[in-house]
C-alpha cells in the first residue's frame, strides 16, 4: 500500500539522519580522544638560560620530550642571517634535534663542524642546515622568544614570527 | 520450534539442539580438496595453528605485563623473565611465534603467486589474505613497541615519523597519533590497545573471512587444473575414493596436515629453546632513551625489504625530495600486491613452470626481495646504497611495468 510505502521510507531517512548525525559526533569525540591531554600540552613550554654558554658549546637540553641543540657558535663558524638566533649579542643556533628524514638524533663533530646522522647518513652544518644524505630540509627551529638572556621554548616571539615570515 | 526427542547420547542431545552433525558437516566433513596439493598447502594450517599459539602465550603475557613507560620494561625483563614460572616460555614462544609467522605468511604468498591461486575467481581470496599480512604487520609492530626498549622506542618514533610525509595534515596527525609531542606514555598505552585487543579482533574477523572466500572458489591445486567439485564430491560419497580428484577436510586431509604440523612444531620448538635470540634484538635489552638513538636503526628481518625500498632512494631527482621518493615507493610497496590479480593480464591459471617469462619474472622477484632483505640490514653507505637503490627500482619496475607487459604477451 502507497502509504505504508511512504511511511517504511519516511522512517528510513529519519533513522539514516540520526544515525548520520550520531555517527559524526562519535568520530569526532573519538579522535579528539586520541588528541594529547591537556596536561601534555601544558608541559609543552620550557625556559633555558643562555648566559653560562661558552663559544663553541653545544647544550642538548630537552623540549616536549624532543632533543633541543643549543649551539653557541665561535668567531670561526659562518654566520646563518635566517637561522642565526641573536641573544644577548651571542648567535645561536637553537634547532630541534631531530633528523628531518626520519627522525634520529643526529650526533655533533666538533672538529667537523657537523651534526651528523647515524641512520641513513644525513649531515648538517653548524647552522642546522641538510648538506648531505637523504634528509629533505633543515633541522627544524623550535618556536621561541627571547626574554633577557633567557630563550622560552614553546611560545613565538617577535623573533621567531620574523623568522618563520622570512623563511 | 524443531520436533525434540530423547536424546540417545550427549551427540545427539547437541544435534537436536545445535544442528552440530551438519554444521560439522559443512565445515568439515564435506569441505572438498583436492588430492593434487603438495606440502607448501600446509602453510595455511600452519599459520592457524601459530596465531592460536600467539593468542593463547599472549594472554598469559598480558596477566603480567605494565603498559606504563615506568614500569614495561621491568615487567617484561624482570618480571615475566625471572619472576613469574615458566614466563620466559611464553615470551619466547611469542617472539619467535611473531617472527616465523611472518616467514610461513611468505611462504603462502609465494606460493599463491607461483601457482597463479590469486587469478580468475580467486581474487577476494587473495585480497582478504594481503589485508591480513597488511593487519598482521600492524600487530607485529605495534606488540614490537610494548617491552619499551632501545629499539622498540626508535622503531616507533621513525614509523609515526613516516605519518608526517602525508601532504598538508602530516605534523598534526603524527602528534595525534602518538598522543604526545615524541613517543611517550599514551604512545604505549594506546599501541598496547591496539596490540592486545583491537588488531587481534579484526585479524580474527579477516581470517573468518579469508576462509570463508576460499569455499566459494576452492583451493586450488598443484596443476591448476579446474575441477568440477561437486562432481568429484559425488564420487568420493558414491564410494569411488580413488577415481575421485578430491577428498574431504575431515579426516582425510587434515591428517595429512597433522604431520607437517608435528614436523613444523618440532622446529619451531627448536627455536624457542635454543635459538630464540634471532627474535629479540640485543638493543632492545637497553631501556628505551628518548635523548639517545642507536648508531644503527633497523626493523625486524621480515619488514626489511620495504624498509630497504623506502630508504633506497636516497638522492633528490629534480625538485622531488628524495625523502618523499622513498615514501611513494614505500606506500607503492605496502599497497602493490593487493592489485596482483589486475597486474597480471593474463587470464591462464597455471602454475609459474608452465608459463614460461612468467617463470623467470617469479624468481627474479624472489631474488630481488631477498636482496632488499639482505641490504635492508646493512648500513646504508657507499655501494650498499647504490645497490639498494638498483633493487628498489627493480622491484617496482618487476611489479609496475614487466608483469602488465609480460604477461599481456601471454594472453595473445
Ligand atoms: S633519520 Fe637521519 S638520515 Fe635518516
């Protein structure tokens, strides 16, 4: 009969409806379960204090559970305008620690001046910068901002806006 | 409801109830193979028999195992290994379980690509089986991370890494899916949900399937010779079990099954006792160290051939980044053999001795994916990383353009 007809796909479309709407919202709640917690996220800002660094030193100190390398660089290293980070009259170079291929830590040769990868063989200069291997970009500069002769990794500074505009 | 009557015997109280008679019936007793078959039919049950046997140690595993940074590697090392009786057993048998399953899973496959059992009818077989190699890997890796050592730790970061190679969401989605900025806490204990309870139910689901699949079509044999199985059934019942081409699961041909399973026991049992390090990396006895990577990363044996293809390109051609070469052809690589039955144009099912090109284009693949293996496990410098880049470009060449072609030759 017609309008029992009607009526079987009139309740069809209304389930297919609140099933649709119901679907979404699970999908949305359970990937916003896999999101970090918050307290991960609030544990995301570290402040480091540069003022005890000698020329040549690198400091490996830990951000978001991410290696960070500190790099004060000395007379004889070059000068990177776009990496360079500048505090307290010092340059810096202020990377993640982190192969951009795939993710190892790469290990500092001083004599060589390099950064370099032990996994697939990736190297980077004392500017952060891929010279060789497989690694597609240069080590990543983590978001900071300069207070004194501190550096506050985890929020964007004037500097590190300028650089990222730059880049 | 069914006419019940007194039951003359547990059997029967069941049959009236449960239809058991016919259900065993239909699941064994008139499930037809062909008598054509040799032992590389075996790895089937095999395999059976191994996941049962990683299903039952892993559950013995899990009542002492701590999805906690702090506390995995002790429950593993100390706790299951000198603690609990007899827990060593169980970790050995589920570490070498979890890699010999992965050499019988090869096996079976190639011996479905020698014997031509993914052509004609037999497509969703082999689709269902490539989507359990593909779930299994996730298991294997993903129970891989679990005891948080060295290796487990670095694995893991460089496979979530590969999520960032994804266009536009890729930093995102690699943060989402370990939970946190690096691989930490909620990188294990959602790994070690997907280790013990999601991936094994969906793998129990797609081995239902995959057997299910193989009813329709039936297996195949040895001469790829098609038969008429109802046929041959009717002649197996009408009592001409010699004339007949096939003989029923139950009792005949498991029974046949039953002795290489003992054969492959023995072996496997061998490993566990006595060889049972080529399963358990030795970096993987050092804790898991976010601030310090191994000199040398590699996978575990079985995955080394597709870790070789992502890592063989290794120069940037043009303006593409040699990274996301190696990504594309990594993803080719997982994905590829999936569209075997399309790739192959030709619609002969026989097997690779009676086809000539097809043959040789067999072994050259099995040679080539040994050579990946090989220097999958080798540092990547100088030579060897030409010679994984040769056998890179060889295997999708074998797979993208010389078997299309090949075996198009064939059909005219
Ligand atoms: S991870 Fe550094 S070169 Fe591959």
């Amino acid at each position: 009969m017609a309008t029992s007809e009607s009526r079987r796909s009139f309740i069809g479309f209304a389930f297919g409806g609140v099933a649709t709407v119901g679907g979404v919202f699970s999908l949305v709640a359970m990937k916003k379960t896999w999101d970090p917690l918050p307290s991960v996220k609030a544990a995301g800002f570290t402040t480091v204090d540069l003022s005890g660094m000698n020329e040549g030193e690198l400091r490996t100190i830990e951000w978001r559970k991410k290696p960070i390398f500190i790099l004060k660089k000395d007379a004889n290293m070059a000068k990177d305008e776009k990496r360079d980070v500048i505090v307290d009259n010092a340059t810096y170079t202020v990377v993640i620690g982190l192969c951009t291929h795939l993710g190892c830590i790469p290990a500092y040769a001083p004599s060589e001046g390099l950064f370099k990868c032990a996994c697939h063989g990736g190297e980077f200069d004392v500017s952060g910068k891929n010279v060789f291997g497989p690694p597609p970009r240069p080590l990543d500069i983590p978001p900071f901002k300069i207070e004194g002769t501190k550096l506050v990794l985890g929020e964007e500074g004037p500097e590190y806006q300028k650089m990222i505009a730059e880049a | 409801m069914a006419h019940i009557t007194k039951a003359n015997g547990i059997v029967d109280w069941l049959d009236q109830r449960l239809a058991v008679k016919k259900l065993m019936n239909v699941l064994m007793v008139e499930y037809w193979i062909p008598k054509q078959i040799n032992f590389l039919w075996a790895m089937g049950v095999i395999l059976t028999v191994l996941f049962t046997v990683l299903f039952v140690t892993g559950l013995l595993l899990v009542m002492y195992y701590k999805p906690d940074t702090a506390l995995a590697f002790d429950s593993v090392n100390k706790t299951i290994m000198q603690e609990a009786d007899y827990g060593w057993l169980w970790r050995h048998m589920h570490g070498v379980a979890a890699s010999v399953i992965f050499l019988i899973i090869y096996i079976h496959m190639l011996t479905g690509i020698y014997y031509g059992s993914y052509k004609k009818g037999r497509e969703m077989i082999w689709i269902s089986g490539m989507l359990l190699f593909v779930v299994f890997s996730a298991e294997a890796f993903s129970g891989y991370m679990l005891p948080w050592g060295q290796m487990s730790y670095w694995a893991a970061q460089v496979i979530t890494n590969l999520f960032g190679g994804v266009p536009f969401i890729g930093d995102a989605l690699v943060i989402w899916i370990r939970g946190d900025y690096a691989v930490s806490d909620p990188t294990l204990t959602r790994f070690f949900m997907l280790h013990v309870c999601l991936l094994p139910i969906v793998i129990i689901m797609i081995i239902a399937f995959h057997f299910y699949a193989l009813r329709i079509p039936h297996v195949n044999n040895e001469i790829a010779e098609e038969l008429d199985f109802d046929l041959e059934a009717q002649k197996y019942k009408n009592g001409d079990t010699k004339g007949s081409k096939v003989i029923p699961f139950w009792p005949a041909f498991l029974s046949k099954d039953f002795m290489y399973i003992c054969l492959f026991m023995i072996f496997f049992f061998y490993l566990v006792c006595f060889k049972f390090n080529f399963a358990m990396d030795p970096i993987n006895f050092d804790p898991a160290d976010a601030l310090k990577t191994p000199a040398h990363i590699y996978p575990e044996w079985y995955f080394l051939w597709s870790y070789e293809v992502l890592r063989g390109f290794f120069f940037d051609i043009g303006s593409i980044k040699a990274f996301d070469i190696g990504l594309a052809a990594f993803g080719i690589a997982q994905v590829i053999f999936f569209l075997l039955p399309w790739l192959d144009r030709s619609d002969v099912v026989k097997p690779a001795h009676a086809r000539g090109k097809f043959f040789v284009w067999f072994w050259i693949l099995l040679v080539d994916l040994i050579v990946l293996t090989v220097y999958g496990k080798l540092p990547p410098t100088g030579i060897n990383a030409w010679i994984g880049f040769g056998a890179s470009v060889v295997f999708l060449a074998l797979l993208l353009v010389v078997l299309p072609l090949i075996t198009r030759k064939e059909k005219e």
